[in-house]
C-alpha cells in the first residue's frame, strides 16, 4: 500500500496527541510526589486549610501556578484579602519551580 499524504497527518496527529498525554501524566505524578514531599497534607488533609479535592475546576493551570510559586503577590493583587473566606493566606512553600508546574499539573487534575 503507498502511504499518502493524509496517512502521515494521521500518524502525526496521533503520535502529537500521544506524547502529549504522556507528558501531562508524567507531570501529575510528579506533582503527586512533590505534593507528599512538600507537606501540602499536613494543612490540607488536616482542616486547616480548604480541601482540594475540586480545585481544578475552580482554577486554571496558570492560576493554580501562580498561587502555589508566589501567593503574596496573588494576596497583593487581592488587597490582602483570603481566597476562602474563614482561612487564613497561605504561606510561600519551598516549591522549586519545577515543583510548581507539576503541582499545578496535579491540582488541575482534581476536579
Ligand atoms: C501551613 C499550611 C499550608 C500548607 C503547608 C499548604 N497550604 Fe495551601 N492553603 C493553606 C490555606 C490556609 C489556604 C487558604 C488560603 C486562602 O483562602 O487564601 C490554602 C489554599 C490553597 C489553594 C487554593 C485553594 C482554594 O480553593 O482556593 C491551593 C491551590 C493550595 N493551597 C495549594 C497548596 C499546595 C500545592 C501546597 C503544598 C506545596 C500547600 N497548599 C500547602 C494552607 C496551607
């Protein structure tokens, strides 16, 4: 059979939509990881700070991102003022930026 045009846009197409999948995969598990590593938990599973269980639907990456690498300008922008009503602002975390964008990968991921 002689491969034509549309049969190379084809594979192209699904080999793109595939490392594509991998990549974010690759990414959410890792953010799995730095999540445990950081101490998330220890607030978040705890009560003293808000579930996020749904946060993915309520943020965007870049959003969740920002947060995560640099909540006081978050705050700053905000007027100082918590996300949550009833919490307190969440601290800066020791998060590399590495961490962030695969946190932000994981926390997406919760919806
Ligand atoms: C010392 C306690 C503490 C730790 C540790 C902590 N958080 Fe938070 N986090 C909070 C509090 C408190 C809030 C609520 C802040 C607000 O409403 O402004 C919050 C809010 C958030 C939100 C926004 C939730 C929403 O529904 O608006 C995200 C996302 C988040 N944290 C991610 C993380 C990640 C990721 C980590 C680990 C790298 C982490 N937090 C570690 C206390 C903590």
């Amino acid at each position: 059979m002689k491969l034509r045009f549309w049969h190379w846009l084809v594979l192209a197409v699904c080999v793109t939509v595939s490392v594509g999948l991998s990549y974010r995969n690759l990414r959410v598990a890792q953010g799995e990881h730095a999540f445990a590593r950081l101490g998330c938990p220890a607030c978040h599973l705890a009560g003293g700070a808000p579930s996020l269980a749904h946060v993915g639907s309520k943020y965007d990456r870049a959003a969740l991102a920002e947060f995560i690498g640099n909540p006081e300008t978050v705050y700053a922008c905000r007027g100082h003022r918590s996300l949550n009503v009833g919490y307190l602002p969440m601290p800066r975390l020791a998060a590399s930026g590495r961490d962030v964008v695969a946190l932000s990968f994981y926390l997406s991921a919760q919806r």
